[in-house]
C-alpha cells in the first residue's frame, strides 16, 4: 500500500461517511494483498480514527485537523516505506493532545466556560464539547498503550529472531531462552486474568456495600416501633446472608490478588536478562545488534508512559472544567426533583457558620466547622442542613449510641454500615466530631452515587435527610403512607400529619433544629 492511499482517506474536506467509505475500501485492498498498514488493521475501528481526528465534531475533517499529521514520520525511520504505522499513529496522538492542552491547559475552568458562553455558545453544547474531548483523551491513552506494546513486540520478535538465527549460540542456552520467553508468556496471561477477577469482586463487593447500607437504614427506619419486630428480623436475616455473600467475594478477591502476586514472582524469578546477559557474552556480534534494539525498546517504554501521564493530566484539567460547567448549569437550571428556593444562598463560610452554632453546640472545635464547610459543599448541600442533619440524629454529639439499634454517633451509624466504611461503631464513639466528618462524608457520598445522584448535583435538606433515613428512596418526593411499616415506625416525622412523610417533612425537621 503506498501513501497515495493515506492521502485520499486523510485529506481535508472528506466527510465521515466518506472516510468510512475509503476506508472499508482500502481495508478489503489490504486483505487481498495481505498488506500490514496498522491504521487498517482489523482490530481497530474506523470510526474511532476518524473521531480521533475529528477535533470540533462537525463531521469533516477540516484542514487544521488534517494539519495534526504533520510531523508525524511517515518513513518509519526503520525501512524507509510510505506507510501509516504505529510510529505515526504515536506521533498523531501527540498532535491531538497538544491541541486539547494548548486550548485548555493555561485557563481556570471558571475562564474556559465563560468565554465560551460569551462567544455564544451554549452550556450544553460546551460540556458536550468537553465531555467528547475527555472521550477523545479516554482512546488516546488506551490507543497509546496499545501502540507502545506493538512497537516494543516488533522490536522484540527482531531480538528473538536475531538469537534464533545465530549459529554461535550454544543449543541449550538458546532453547533456555526461548522457553524462558514463553513461560513468561503464558504467566503474563494468568497475571491480567487473576486481576479482572479481582477487579469483578470488587466491582460485587461495592454493589452488595451499597445493598447492606439501604437494609441498614431500613432497620433503622423500622427500630422505632416494636410491631415492625418480625420485619425487622426478616431483614436482619438477609443483611446476614448479604454479609457472608460478601466476605465470600472478599476471600476471592484476596486469593486472586495473592495469586496475581505469587505469578508476578514467578515471572521476576525467570530473569530473562540475566539469560540474555549470557547470550550476549557468547556471542559479540550478536551483541552490537541486540543493544540497539533494547535501548530502542527502553525508549518507547519512557515514551508511552510519558505520553500516557500527559493524556491522564489533560483528562483531569479537563473533568475539572466539566464538573464547573455542570455546576453552572445545574445552578442555572435546577432539576425540580431535588431544588428548593435554599440552594441559591448555599454558603461556605466557617466563621459564619460558628458564628450561628457556637451557642447550640459551644462543645464543637474551629477545626470541625472548617472541615464541615468542605464536606457540605463536597456534598454538595448547605453547611447550615449538614449540621441541622446531625443535630436532628445526635445532637451533634460524636459519642451517642442508640441502645436499641447500636447506631453510633453523629448521624447514628449502624454497625455494619461503619464496617462497610473501614471503621466500627466502638471506634466511632471515641472519635471527636472532626474526626467523625471523614465517614459521614464519606457514607453521604456512598449513598448519593448509589441513589444516582451526579456528583456536581445540589441536595436539599429533604433529600439530605433521606439519605440518612431510606438512601433508597432518595429521588422519591413520597417515602412513606400511613399504614405501611415505615410510617408506623417514624409517625412522629409526619410534621404536617397529612398521613404521609415526605421529604418536605424532612426537611422541615432539619430546619426547626438547625440554629
């Protein structure tokens, strides 16, 4: 395949359903033949290259975009042919995340979004932008890493081929290797499948996590009244069967990660360099080919981790511009499911703050109504309903256990919801109410991802509460009607006694204890 072939697939003006048109073409021409031009290979889809090359999304590749081939080798540097390989494909992803960084990297996002406003853009087409260029960000790594494993591949298979052909290497040295360089193999392979099923368990291990705190809060909801007594221990029963179905995923996860370790130890122990030090002894001339290529192989790997660093960076500055743009726009356009008139005078001030407690709650540290301001608007709600949330269940005391339920502490942690949070409730009541920020953040944030929440969404003091009392019913405007077990059980949340408790009347609870 000669370069007369990439210039009609990459030339300015051709559209998608052009590019994928050529490209199909020059796909079956490859086949045919039996040519290997990586961009064309089989394993690569083509409408990632072309979104990769397509900057501004308008579905043709513009003339600055074709402009990003510059500077790519198309000679390889090796033999010379006018082919697209891996080389240029490395040098392309460059291009692509210059461009992203030269955009974006030296504004706040606060600069970025209001410029692009004033220029007539709107919100949502600005975050679609961004949230397609993090995309973009997301196949560059994944693409790069790929690239750099097949450019370090060729150049090793060059290495074997060069051993496998010397004649003045001892026969049983380079069977040694040879087999060495498949048991190294085969471990490699054992060593990615021990951790996806690590990663499995602990993808189990998090949505159990989120199953146990709802039955928590269910049994908490229910401890209030004694009638609920068989319900209760229905439930208690399927928190245990959860709970060993959990350290069940736990022992997996464990074992996969012991085996995962005992395989990588077992590939350092093969010391494939140390045998090929022996090879190189033996055989000089082999030696000045070889080098080369090992320093080649160093460098790709120092290059592709670079490269990979720049990317993740741009894919952080670039999340931090898209969470501004969401908080921009949901401040602008609130959701009704979970707004009320509170959350446009959210404030975090500290000494405000103490300033309004200090005389409710005079026990509480400077350092406690700094970190709540952070958590609050971590959280994403009013420092005044963080604290009125706490004040309602503890009295914003770190130390108070319900006798009849075990919860422990500010906002009354049930023992497996604290262990689930990497502590335990007999650890909770000796922490300070500052320490104690660390896990109700923590639990908040485990419940408002759990009930789908976003994480730049504003909550309300109703649904703040509701967190705490049924996470599950989270988005619901309606938790209870009088007559079913949880109505029954928490009557007295009823504020308007209408026979039903909503997050309305949640709410108004948080607010008649906030100071």
């Amino acid at each position: 395949m000669d370069i007369n072939s990439l210039k009609s697939l990459l030339r300015a003006g051709i559209s998608r359903e052009e590019f994928l048109d050529s490209y199909a073409n020059i796909q079956e021409d490859k086949n045919n033949n039996n040519a290997t031009i990586s961009i064309y290979n089989n394993s690569i889809n083509s409408t990632a290259i072309f979104d990769k090359l397509d900057i501004n999304k308008n579905n043709i590749l513009d003339e600055s975009e074709i402009n990003n081939l510059k500077n790519i080798n198309t000679t390889d540097g090796e033999n010379g042919t006018n082919i697209l390989s891996d080389y240029d494909l490395k040098g392309l992803y460059n291009n692509i995340n210059k461009k992203i960084e030269e955009e974006y990297s030296t504004k706040s996002p606060e600069e970025i979004y209001k410029k692009a406003i004033s220029e007539g853009t709107t919100p949502e087409s600005f975050l679609q932008t961004i949230s397609s260029k993090i995309e973009v960000l997301d196949g560059l790594t994944k693409l790069r890493q790929e690239s750099s494993d097949k450019i370090i591949e060729q150049i090793q298979n060059r290495i074997d081929d060069l051993i496998t052909k010397s004649q003045n290497i001892d026969k049983k040295l380079k069977e040694k290797y040879l087999d060495s360089k498949e048991e190294i193999k085969k471990l490699q392979n054992k060593s990615k499948e021990y951790e996806q099923t690590a990663q499995n368990n602990a993808n189990n291990i998090e949505k159990l996590n989120n199953n146990t705190i709802y039955l928590e809060s269910e049994i908490k909801a229910l401890s209030n009244n004694e009638e609920n007594k068989n319900d209760i221990e229905n439930k208690q029963k399927e928190l245990k069967k959860i709970n060993k179905t959990i350290n069940k995923f736990h022992s997996s996860y464990s074992e996969a990660l012991d085996k995962q370790s005992e395989t990588n130890s077992k590939i350092k122990k093969i010391n494939l360099d140390k045998i090929l030090d022996e090879i190189k002894t033996n055989d000089k001339e082999l030696k000045n080919k070889i080098e080369p290529l090992e320093e080649k192989i160093n460098l790709e790997k120092n290059s592709a981790k670079t490269d990979i660093a720049n990317y993740k960076q741009q894919i952080y500055n670039l999340t931090s511009i898209q969470d501004y743009a969401i908080q921009e726009i949901q401040s602008q356009n609130p959701s009704e499911e979970y707004y009320d008139s509170d959350m446009e005078t959210y404030t975090y001030d500290s000494q405000a703050l103490k300033e309004k407690w200090k005389n409710k709650a005079p026990q509480l540290s400077d350092g406690f109504y700094n970190k709540a301001t952070e958590v609050a608007k971590r959280v994403g709600c009013d420092a005044n309903v963080l604290l009125g949330l706490m004040m309602s269940e503890s009295g914003l005391k770190s130390s108070v256990v319900n006798k009849s339920s075990g919860a422990t502490g500010l906002i009354q942690f049930m023992p497996s919801t604290a262990k689930i949070l990497g502590t335990s409730t007999a650890a909770l009541k000796k922490m300070s109410a500052e320490q104690q920020l660390v896990y109700v953040e923590k639990y908040l944030q485990n419940c408002k991802k759990a009930a789908g929440f976003k994480s730049g969404d504003k909550l309300n003091a109703g649904t703040m509460y509701t967190l705490v009392f049924l996470p599950a019913f989270a988005k619901k405007d309606t938790l209870a009607i009088k007559g079913d077990k949880y109505y029954n059980a928490n009557a007295g949340l009823d504020v308007n006694k209408d026979g039903k408790i909503t997050k309305n009347d949640l709410g108004q609870r948080i607010y008649k204890f906030m100071a």
